[in-house]
C-alpha cells in the first residue's frame, strides 16, 4: 500500500466523519478477527460469481455496447467480456453485472448491495495505481468498503430511505466505494475526509426504476464509478466537502435525513468491535432481497399444497416490502419488474419451487400458469411490523386457499441468507459454482475460487484480473 509520507488528520478527528475516515486509514487486517477475514473472501467470491453470470445478460449486453460506444478502449478489465475500458467505465459496467440478476449480497436493515459497490472500485483503482496492488491490500480495501456502507445507511435509518423512494443502495454506496478505494490508495485522514465529502455530494437513485427500466441495474455501478472517481480526486489534492455528515447546511445527514431524524452515532457506533461484515446478507434466488421470506413460505407451502389446486393467495407484509415489491402487475413483465414483485416471486416458487435465472426467461414471464396465480393474488400490508424488532421487521405471512376451501397458512420472519441463519462459506461457494460453471468451464471456475479465497496470499491481484477477463458464455441463451 502506498502510505502517505506526512499523514494529516481529518478536519475534525473526534467528529462522525473525521472518526470515521481516522479507522479506515489506520485499520489493518490484524485487527480484524480470522474469521470477519474469511466471511470477506466468500462475499468476493459471490460477487464475482455474480458478475460472471451477470455479464453476458442481454440488458448487459445493451449497456456494454453503450458504455463502450461512450467511453472506448482502456487498460482496465471488463468482467466476462474480453473487453478492456477506462476505469470509470469499467466501474460502470461491472457493478452493472454484478447486480445484473438480483443475485448479489444485499444488507438486510442498511439495503445496499456491498459487493457491486467495492469490486468495481477496487478492479478500477487496481487498474490505475502506479504500484501493484497485492491481494491482501485488495482484500483489507474490501472490508473496509464493507464496514463503511452498512454505517453510513444506519445513520439515514437503513431501510427508511426505500420507504421514501430512494435507491438506498445508491445513496449509501458511493462511501463504501470511495472508502475502499481510498484505502488501496492509502490515503491518509484528511484525504479520506475529503473523499467521503466528495462521494456524498454524488450520491442518488430513484427507486421507481424497479419497474421497468434498465437503469436499476446500473445504479450501483454508477456509485462504484463515483466512489473510484472520489478517491481518485481526494488523492490528487482536489478536497471535497469537510465534515460531510454534520454539516447543517447542505451536510449529506441534514439533505437526505430532512425531516427524518438522522443520526450520526451509528457512522462509528462500534467501529472495529461490531463487524457489519458478518451481517451482509447473501441471497438464494435471483429476486429482491424483501422477497425471499416470501419465496421460502412459498417453498414450505409445497408441502402441504399442489399449485394447480390452489384458488387465492393472500400475502401480508411490512411497510419496506410493500412499498418496494408490490405494485399490480401487467402482463408481461420485464425482468427487473419480475424481480422486485412479490406477486410474480410468490408464483414462480410455488409454480417452480425456486426463484433463479430460468424463472426470468422471456417465455417463463409470458406463462399462463404464473399469472392465473397472479391473477388469485392479493398483498396487504401489516403496519405493526413498522415497529417490530429487526427480527420481525420483514416477516411474511401467505395464506393460500385450495379448491376444498381449506386455507394453509405459512409466516417466515427472515430468509435462509439472513444473519440469523447465514448462508455457511461452504454453501457460498456451492452457489458460486452453480453460476460460474453456467457460464464458463469448470476449470476457470475452480481456478478463481482459489484465487479469491487465497487472496490473502496473492502477491498481485492482476493474476486475479487475468481469470476474470474471458468471455463467458450467456445465462440467458
């Protein structure tokens, strides 16, 4: 790591932010536990199993031709494209695929999704160091990205900021992206302040873009793109906004948290004893993270229920899962709006017994079967859970009524994934090979699991970069 030859301190090092950016300058991983270390590893190795898969999706695709149409050639890797770009660029487009189909990590109570965010940053500012960046250096830049996003989404009250609208993820996203960028660079304090005002002034993302459009999909790329750039430019000199979270006037709390209560104790509540690391969720169906109680009560109602018998389906959630995964429907649905609703979602696990890549296809959108359930199907919203514990925030009840009138009923409070019931290490790497090895060879796959969970030990991540460069093949296809 190139360390700063005079570090200077933060503005104000006892305040939120200069408390923050003074840990992740001086963080080490030596003091970080063993086994935060190794869950970070298995978080890289599913968002690069994400991205694989993600990269050669057809809306991929279109934002690949894009982007490069934009931005041109370049030295920094595309991931699963054989293609090479600037390090804006490339940010763009492999947070893009990594978030590609709904299958990345998300944060359950700070709604971001970590990896799309840290990666691309990390991939990008790889790129352009002028030293090489060793694999420890990427992986201790990782969790620091890690640590920092979930924090700075406690502070605007997690998933209150969906509630509102926003793309949570977008506006939380772009300081775990500059936070682990700045970290590979070794910024000091002050640069780090700097970089943390210059990410929070690019902040944004409009959440009705869940229904349509593309865009959702390259939300968090984009903020992986303005992180990298916020590092970048804190590192030449250019500062950015001190003191960004306490400001009262145009500060990121006092603008986003209007009228919300913002709290900044939560940056640095903690900071190196909870590790927000241990909490990212990883998910187990290609859908939005608020809907996998739903998928898992549909799952357990198999037992019990034939989906051709089944004549309603009535499904209660809470304030967060209303508003982001429930709208009626039209037929057909695009991807992305199959993804974030809970009706199509429901309908698929009950119909399939799963929510992954096949479920998404443009002749499973189109299937009677899925919208004569759709079409039984109603969502009610729960309002007590607004002040339920973390635990039961996100409960989901299906009652589902059959042809003999009988109704069966199934509730699951938080998903298998969730911090309660983690996915194990051994099971995220069965779920990086069931995308992987869809789209390209075995051997390749197993050659990046071993990169990646023995990144500790890599003496240049470029080796890393090489094995993610090919092509893949399309999940779609």
């Amino acid at each position: 790591m190139t360390a700063q030859t005079c570090p200077h301190p933060a503005t104000d090092p006892a305040g939120p932010t200069g408390r923050l950016a003074t840990w992740v300058a001086d963080v080490g991983l030596g003091d970080i536990p063993i086994q935060v270390v190794e869950r970070a590893k298995h978080l890289l190795l599913d968002g690069v199993g994400c991205a694989l898969i993600g990269a050669q999706l057809p809306w991929s695709r279109v934002a690949t031709n894009a982007v490069l149409g934009l931005e041109g050639v370049g030295d920094t890797v595309v991931i699963g494209t054989g293609h090479t770009t600037s390090a804006p660029a490339a940010a763009v487009l492999n947070g893009t695929f990594i978030q590609g189909f709904e299958l990345d990590d998300f944060h359950p109570t700070a709604p971001l999704h970590s990896c799309s965010l840290i990666i691309p940053a990390l991939v990008s500012t790889a790129s352009t160091r002028p030293d090489t960046s060793t694999g420890a250096e990427v992986l201790l830049a990782a969790i620091a990205g890690f640590e920092v996003g979930p924090r700075v989404g406690y502070t605007l009250h997690g998933t209150q900021m969906l509630d509102r609208g926003w793309h949570s993820g977008s506006v939380f996203g772009t300081h775990a992206a500059a936070m682990a960028s700045g970290k590979l660079r070794g910024l000091d304090p002050a640069m780090l302040e700097d970089a943390l005002g210059l990410a929070g002034t690019q902040s944004g993302g409009l959440m009705a873009a869940q229904y349509e459009a593309m865009s959702k999909r390259m939300h968090h790329g984009l903020a992986a793109r303005n992180g990298f750039y916020a590092a970048g430019l804190a590192a030449a000199g250019y500062t950015g906004i001190k003191r960004v979270f306490e400001r009262e006037y145009g500060g990121f709390l006092s603008v986003f948290g209007e009228d919300h209560d913002p709290d900044p104790a939560p940056l640095t509540g903690e900071l190196g004893h909870r590790w927000e690391t241990a909490t990212i969720m990883v998910k187990s169906y290609a859908a939005m993270g608020g809907l996998h109680s739903a998928i898992d009560a549909a799952r357990n109602l198999l037992k019990v229920v034939a989906p051709h018998d089944i004549t309603a389906i009535d499904i209660t959630v809470g304030e967060t899962v209303y508003r982001h995964g429930w709208w009626t429907p039209q037929r057909p649905l695009t991807p992305i709006g199959a993804q974030m609703n809970i009706a199509y979602a429901t309908a698929a696990a009950l119909l399939d017994g799963t929510v992954l890549p096949e479920q998404f296809t443009p002749a499973r959108l189109d299937s009677d079967d899925i919208w004569s359930l759709i079409g039984v199907t109603t969502v009610h919203l729960d309002e007590s859970l607004a002040h339920a514990a973390d635990a039961q925030r996100f409960r989901t009840g299906i009652a589902v009524t059959t042809q003999d009138g009988v109704v069966h009923r199934a509730s699951v409070a938080l998903p298998h994934g969730a911090p309660g019931d983690p996915l194990t290490n051994a099971e995220l790497v069965e779920k990086f090979h069931a995308l992987a090895d869809r789209v390209t060879t075995p051997a390749r796959a197993a050659a990046i699991e071993r990169a990646v969970l023995h990144l500790d030990d890599l003496d240049d991540f470029d080796d890393v970069l090489d094995l993610l460069s090919a092509p893949v093949a399309g999940a779609l296809d």
